[in-house]
C-alpha cells in the first residue's frame, strides 16, 4: 500500500455510531496537543482494515482493558530511534518556529533553528509516537 506524503497522523480509532446516519471517528488528544490536526478543521480520512490477532478476539467483548499508558501492539511504531543521524528537508516551520520535516508515513520530525527548503542532518534526541526531534549537526 502506498501512504501519501500529505499524511498528517496515524493512529487507531473506534467507530462509533451517533444515529441512523452519523458515525464518529474518535482522534487521540495527543494529535490535537501536537498539532497534527485540529478541532473543527475538516479531514480526509483512509480508513485501513487490519487482522485482528488471537489475543485481540479473545479480549473483543471486554470494555477498557487497555491502560492509557500502553500502546496496543498493532499501533505503528515510530520509523525513528534516538540518536539515529538523519538528512532530512524541512518542509514547514511550526507554530513554535521550529522547522517540520517528514519522514517515512509522514512522521514528523520537529528540527529546531532550521528554515523552510534547508536539507540538514540532524540527530534524533527524543522520539515520541508521532513526532521526534532532532538537533542540527550539519547544514
């Protein structure tokens, strides 16, 4: 499957339905925090089926079995790993005016001092789930 370089977060929702014709897709508040998306903005949305596993199935029927704290396994993990040297083109500056890059699936990379068009290297110094940052270590 080819994922287009437009994509703003990934992450996995319930559907909800509201009434005989609305459903609700739920997004995480860590992507509204960040800055990926935000309220009252309008979305395209992909949705993408996934296999459910043993361990899955077996737990369908139980409510909040998940700790906020834990990610289900089936959530990407980030293409990323501090201290990983990256070149990377900034693309956008962000609301802080730090330079935004994308990487693989669209993950972000916040590279603070970089200007918009600058290819630098950078070095991963801290990885979250849909963003990471990295310092300049050369222009």
């Amino acid at each position: 499957m080819e994922i287009s370089d437009k994509l703003l977060c990934l992450f996995n929702a319930e559907v909800t339905a509201e009434d005989d014709d609305t459903y609700t897709v739920e997004v995480p508040r860590r992507e509204i925090d960040t800055g990926s998306v935000e309220a009252g903005d309008v979305y395209r949305v992909a949705l993408v089926s996934r296999e459910r596993t043993d361990d899955e199935s077996s737990s369908a029927g139980s409510s909040g079995s998940h700790s906020g704290s834990s990610r289900p396994s089936s959530e990407p993990q980030p293409p990323v790993d501090i201290g990983e040297m990256r070149y990377v083109e900034v693309e956008d500056i962000g609301k802080q005016g730090d330079g935004i890059a994308r990487v693989e699936r669209g993950y972000v990379i916040i590279v603070p001092g970089a200007e918009i068009g600058e290819r630098v290297k950078v070095e991963v110094t801290e990885v979250k789930s849909n963003f990471a940052v990295g310092e300049i270590i050369d222009q």
